[in-house]
C-alpha cells in the first residue's frame, strides 16, 4: 500500500509565500514523476507543475516564474515553493506520483489535497 501525505497548506496574503511538501511512503519499489496539481470550486484539477526522477521540471504557464518544484529521490519527496501568491492561486493543492510498488504495479497515487487560501 502506498500513501502519498501532503502539508504546508494554509492562508496567506497576496504576495507572500508558501512551501508544499509531499511524502510517499508504502510499498514503494521507485518513483518516476512527482508533482503537484490544484483545483479551485468549479475548476477541473490542473498540472501545476511536475519534476522526474532526473530533475527534469515543468511548470503551469501560471506558475512559471514563480512557483518552483523540487525533489528529495531518498526521501521520496516532493515540494512546492510558491512565492508571489495571488489570489487566483487559491484552491486544493494535490500531490501526484507515477511510481512502481514492489509488486510490480504502475500506477498514479493521489494525496487526500491541502488547502490553500490567498487573500487579496
């Protein structure tokens, strides 16, 4: 069994910052991308954005520039350090692995989502 743990969710100003963390643990064997997708209240969920087991990175048109995502590989952990919020960043964040357990099943794993609130 694998689970995905977001945290670091939570409210802030407009301009200010945050940084999401996501553990995996479980009966992982490797873990290829990780990343981080949000939903807003009448919104389909959306890529944020998204790093591979090599470094590799890929960012929402939205968050470029401003959100930055990064890996611990011993760990099995991913972040998001997301500066210069603004209010239209406001939703729930979800943490996303591509990863193979140690039974041999690939698959996509969800965090349970951290909210996250900008006022203006």
């Amino acid at each position: 069994q694998v689970q995905l743990v977001e945290s670091g969710g939570g409210l802030v100003q407009a301009g200010g910052s945050l940084r999401l963390s996501c553990a995996a643990s479980g009966s992982i064997f490797t873990i290829n991308a990780m990343g981080w997708y949000r939903q807003a209240p009448g919104n389909q969920r959306e890529l944020v954005a998204i790093i591979t087991s090599g470094g590799r990175t890929n960012y929402a048109d939205s968050a470029k520039g401003r959100f930055t995502i990064s890996r611990a590989n011993a760990r099995n952990t991913v972040y998001l350090q997301m500066n210069s919020l603004k209010p239209e960043d406001t939703a729930v964040y979800y943490c996303n692995a591509d990863l193979r357990d140690r039974v041999g099943f690939r698959g996509d794993y969800w965090g349970q989502g951290t909210q996250v609130t900008v006022s203006s």
